[in-house]
C-alpha cells in the first residue's frame, strides 16, 4: 500500500475583517512625529471542510504619538487552504507558519496603504519568521504542561 500523496493548494486570499481608527485626529497632526507602535499577530484556523482550511492571521497595530492614540488598526488577513495528506504534526506547522507565511505579505501591504490612506507616515511591518514563533509557542506549552505535572 502507498502512503496518500500530500497536496497543498491555495485556493483564495481574503480580508476577512478590517478595522481604523484615528480617534484623535485632526489634533495628533499638530504633535511632532514620535511614535510609540506596538504590533501584535496572531494565527487561528478552522477546518471549512474536509481538507479545506481557513486560515487567519491577525494584525492589531496601535500607535501613540504624544501620549495619545494616533491610530488603531484591526486585520484579519485570511486564506483558504486545501491541505491533504500530510500527517498531523507537519499539518500543525502547515496551518501555524506556513500558511501566516503566504498570508503575511498581503497584511503587510494593506496596513502600510490603510495608514497611509489615513494620512500617517507608511508603516512597514517588518518580516516574520512564523516557524519561530511556532516553535517557541510549542516550546512554551511543553514547559506548561511538564511545570503543570510536576505540581500535582
């Protein structure tokens, strides 16, 4: 018997949600342009379908000028994979890094035309290296779990 043949196919790429906010605007125009930014990304997936994944990476950008919210800005990047044959720990990174790694350039170039469109100074996110964070969130959960065992 030969083993199923893995497939992998991008089947569509969506924004799903988006979301800005220059609450503070026209005043935050007048300070000069310091900016405090803070970028955090996440990943989420859900099957669809039987070998079809949706996959969603998550984009909140907030930035401070002057001590005041100069914009919010809320992604949600998505993707939708037909993914079969591959066994469960390759599908683990599948769906966790390889998938946010195809998403990711398509986020990124939304959220530098959104804050520009927003008449801000473009904001460029820089790479990242999904297979890390994958790696360090399971490392993470690994020493959760071995700490949790050790307490009871």
């Amino acid at each position: 018997m030969s083993e199923p043949q893995e497939k992998f196919n991008l089947q569509r790429i969506y924004i799903k949600d988006l979301s800005f906010e220059a609450p503070n605007t026209p005043m935050v125009f007048k300070s000069d342009w310091q900016p405090a930014v803070n970028i955090e990304l996440r990943t989420q997936h859900q099957l669809v379908e039987e070998f079809h994944y949706e996959v969603v990476l998550v984009v909140r950008v907030t930035v401070n000028n002057d001590q005041k919210v100069a914009y919010l800005l809320e992604l949600q990047q998505a993707g939708l994979f037909f993914v079969s044959g591959v066994a469960a720990d390759a599908l683990v990174q599948v769906l966790n890094a390889y998938c946010p790694t195809i998403l990711f350039p398509y986020a990124r170039e939304t959220v530098s035309d959104l804050v520009t469109k927003g008449s801000f100074p473009q904001l460029l996110l820089a790479p990242v290296n999904f297979d890390a964070l994958l790696n360090d969130a399971l490392r993470k959960k690994q020493m959760e779990q071995e700490t949790g065992a050790m307490l009871q």
